[in-house]
C-alpha cells in the first residue's frame, strides 16, 4: 500500500521546502557578497598599498587599451636585492616583517592613484598613469630607494639594512603590450643592479642620448637596405685535425664605413627592439647560406652556432619565429645551435627556461657560454637542457692565471667528458694556447689561430682547401729534428 500524505504531512513538507530554499538563498546570496567583498578588497588594496600580480596585469591591460598609444606611461620594477642575506641573518618570519614595513611605507610615498603590485615575493611593480611625467617618475623612484635602503628597527639593538634596484620602462616607447614592457622592465632591472644609484631606465644609456640618435637611424637604414651580412669563425677538432662548425656573427657593412663589428650596433638594436629583428634575419641567412655550402659539401656534417642576447631569450615570440623557419626551410634543427650568451640570465628568469626547453624539445642543440659559472654553479649545469659549453679566452691567457681558475676549468672539462657535453675554447690565437687547450684535455678550439672570421664565400674556399691543417714549416721541422736527435751522440754531423 502506498504511502498518503495527510495534511499535517504536506504542510511540514511545505515548510521544510520553503526553510531549504530560505537556506539555499542566504547561501547563495552570502556567496554573491563574499566574492564582491573579495573583489572590492582586492580593489581597495590601493588604499592598502598592494595589489595582487593579477589586479595590475589587469589594470594595465585595460589602460592600454584605453588610451591607444598616444599617451605616456610608466612602469617600475622593484626588486629586493639581498632578501636571502635578511633571512639567512634573521630567520624568514622576520625578513617577511621586513619586507612588509618597507611595502606599507613605498605605500605611504606614493602619489594618489599610482598603483603598486606585489608581483613577486620580492618584486614591486609600480603603475603611474600618463598625469605624472619623467621627471616625476624619477623623483618617486629615487623616494622609493631611500625607503628600502633605510634600516628597519626590528629589536632593540638590531636593525635590518635591505638594498634594492629599480628599472623603468615607458609605455609606448619601450613596448606597446604588457609583456614587450615587461621584457624591457627586466633589462632594466639588470643594468640597475651595476649602477652606483640602482636606477635604470630602459634605452637611455644610448638611444635617448642625442650624439646616438643619428647612428640609431642609420641602423634602421641599414635594416631596410639590407646591410647586414653574417661571418662565420671556424671551430676545429684539435685532436684529429677535423672540421667541426662555425660560429655566425652579424657584421654591419656601411656603405662609407666599411664592415662595423656587434659590439657597435647591437646594444643600441637591444634598447630599441630591433635585436628581435637581427635575430630572424640572422636564422635566416644562416640557413639559406648552409644550403650553399651543403651543396658544395653534400657530405660534410658541422654545426653552426648562433648567439641569442638576453633580449631576444626573453620574447614571448622566440620559440614561434624560430621554429616557423627550420619548417619553411625544412632543415633540421639539431644542425644549429643556439648560445646562451647569459649564464646569470637563464638562471634568474623563468621565461628564458621555457624558451629553452621549447627550442631544444624541438631538435635545437643549446650551448652555455660558460663565463660567471663558478664551481658552486657548476652543478646547475647538470640539469640544464644544454649540448655545449663555451671557454672564453679568460681561461687561457696568463694574466689570468690562478689556482682557483685552473681547477674550475678542469671540472668543466671533466663535467663535459662525463656528461657528453661538448667543450669549445674560444678566442685561441697561438700555439701555446693550443698546447694548453690540449694538456688541459679541450678538443674543440675556436679563434685567431686557426681564422679570423670569414664571408660565407670565403668560408667555402676554406672547407675546399682545409685550411684549418697546418703545415710544419722549416722552422717547426728543425725543431722538432731537434727534439729528436737531443741527447743522440751516434749521429754523424751534417
């Protein structure tokens, strides 16, 4: 027999329905508040002083798309530089404190309506909108240093003592979105930490100066009219006298100047952008030059090396424009390899790690130049995604001579023999230096001694003749007719 309800049933039902829904409602309301009360919180967080990473990205994306590129604004990156020294001194909760004090009292120097962001635990980013200009921007950034230099009391008798450095970027000058302002605020940052007052601004060390800004439009000349060609320095197998590659360096051929080597234009192509631009145009050439040489030599297997700047590891793009064109040009990536120039950089950013990983994923070969590596990083390089490692000559000149050098080098090579990583000592440009490449156990040598870098053309005549074996020449003979007769007094004299 089913169950009937009775009158009595129905209206407890009723009421116990209408309690629920009653419930359901608070609940839902409640939940409603809770959010805005948390958005309106993160909102209010400029009052505070701090906003989340997410708020400023947020707010800064939405002003450019405001305001077009016609107004000026700027960005400031904070970064604590001896955070880790504060809390190995006194211990994370009171570093944390800290660090605190100095964010509540940038908070309290701010103008009104210029937002910060704690954008990392010891990253600021400050947003100041296009009614404060340059100079004002300067002044807030020198406020803002003293604020974090000043010792915060913590005890009675101690005190801690922080130091900072602060790049600046301005939208539209050093990039139109989020992330181009965001490459150029790390730039910026990096040089801070080497000026004597730790502040920066993005592009001013060369192109805002105006004895430069002549020469920065000669660049971009040149970028249109085609001036740029690309020379290759030979890398040679000392221990079996083989051809192993090249290295591509960029040359500016001016029409009235002659060739002008990278260190004269790329800073300057760094500041303005344009590096991005040498970088594909570089990638290019080097390959529809392989192909040439690839038809010369169909059986001939080497590597070329391309340097990347710390600029050009940093875009967002990198990864896509490379790749676009080993597949339009369908050559195969593991022939080319890509130099980390930056040692300091790839540790220091996270985005140049998944550029990296990205390029060697897809069949890059990655090498290191090892300059700045030291024997406690030494151990970092195990896990980095990387084919090669590159000596310069710091290691291999006797000025430079130390017991501390020669060690380091010689974990270097043993760490590539052990890890099958390729070892390339550079700027080799005498015989003693060759001998020292090969006592120290170094196969792979680059430099003067062996070529100077060369044209592509000449690069083909130098494979055809291989240049690279050397000759005994009468001198070499006599010497080494010297060393074998030495102590042999049954030779009949001449």
């Amino acid at each position: 027999m089913l169950f009937a309800m009775t009158e009595e049933t129905q209206i407890i039902i009723t009421v116990g329905t209408m309690v629920a829904l009653v419930i359901l409602t608070i609940f839902l309301i409640f939940g409603v508040r809770r959010d805005k009360r948390r958005y309106k919180e993160d909102k209010s967080l400029i009052l505070e002083g701090l906003l989340s990473r997410t708020a400023i990205i947020s707010e800064i994306n939405a002003y450019i798309s405001r305001v077009g590129k016609d107004q000026m604004f700027s960005l400031m990156a904070i970064e604590i530089d001896n955070f880790d020294d504060v809390v190995n001194a006194f211990g994370r909760p009171e570093a944390k404190k800290a660090l605190e004090r100095v964010a509540y009292f940038m908070t309290k120097a701010l103008p009104k309506k210029v937002l910060l962001s704690n954008y990392q635990t010891t990253h600021f980013l400050v947003f100041m909108k296009n009614e404060y200009d340059r100079v004002q921007c300067l002044d807030v950034a020198k406020k803002l240093l003293s604020i974090i230099r000043k010792p915060i009391k913590l005890y009675k008798d101690a005190s801690i003592n922080m130091s900072g450095s602060i790049g600046i970027a301005f939208y539209p000058r050093h990039g139109t979105k989020y992330k181009e302002l965001i490459n150029s605020l790390a730039i910026a940052v990096q040089e801070a930490r080497s000026k004597s007052d730790s502040i920066f601004v993005y592009g001013e060390k060369d192109i805002e100066r105006g004895e430069n800004l002549q020469f920065y439009m000669a660049i971009k000349e040149a970028m249109e009219n085609k001036q740029f060609v690309l020379f290759y320095q030979p890398i040679i197998d000392i221990n079996n006298e083989k051809f192993y590659g090249f290295e591509a360096l960029v040359r500016w051929n001016h029409p009235e100047k002659g060739l002008i080597a990278p260190q004269n234009f790329l800073d300057i192509m760094e500041q303005s952008g344009d590096i991005k631009w040498i970088g594909i145009w570089g990638l290019e050439t080097l390959i529809q030059e392989y192909y040439e040489i690839r038809r010369q030599f169909p059986y001939l297997n080497y590597q070329i090396t391309f340097n990347l700047s710390t600029k050009q590891l940093l875009s967002d793009t990198l990864v896509s424009d490379f790749t676009k064109l080993i597949k339009k040009y369908k050559v195969k990536p593991e022939m080319i390899i890509l130099e980390i120039a930056d040692f300091s950089a790839y540790l220091k950013h996270s985005s140049i790690k998944q550029n990296i990983s990205k390029l060697k994923k897809f069949g890059f070969k990655i090498s290191l130049n090892a300059y700045g590596i030291d024997s406690n990083t030494l151990i970092t390089l195990n896990n980095m995604p990387i084919d090669v490692i590159k000596l310069d000559r710091q290691f291999f000149t006797k000025e430079e001579e130390s017991y501390l050098k020669e060690r380091l080098l010689d974990l270097i090579v043993q760490f590539g023999k052990k890890n099958n990583r390729d070892v390339i000592a550079e700027g080799i440009e005498d015989e003693d230096m060759i001998n020292f490449c090969k006592d120290a156990g170094i196969d792979l040598v680059q430099g003067y001694y062996y070529s100077k870098p060369i044209s592509a053309t000449d690069i083909i005549t130098y494979i055809q003749e291989e240049s690279w074996i050397k000759t005994p020449t009468i001198v070499d003979a006599y010497n080494s007719f010297e060393e074998e007769t030495s102590g042999n007094d049954d030779l009949e004299p001449l």
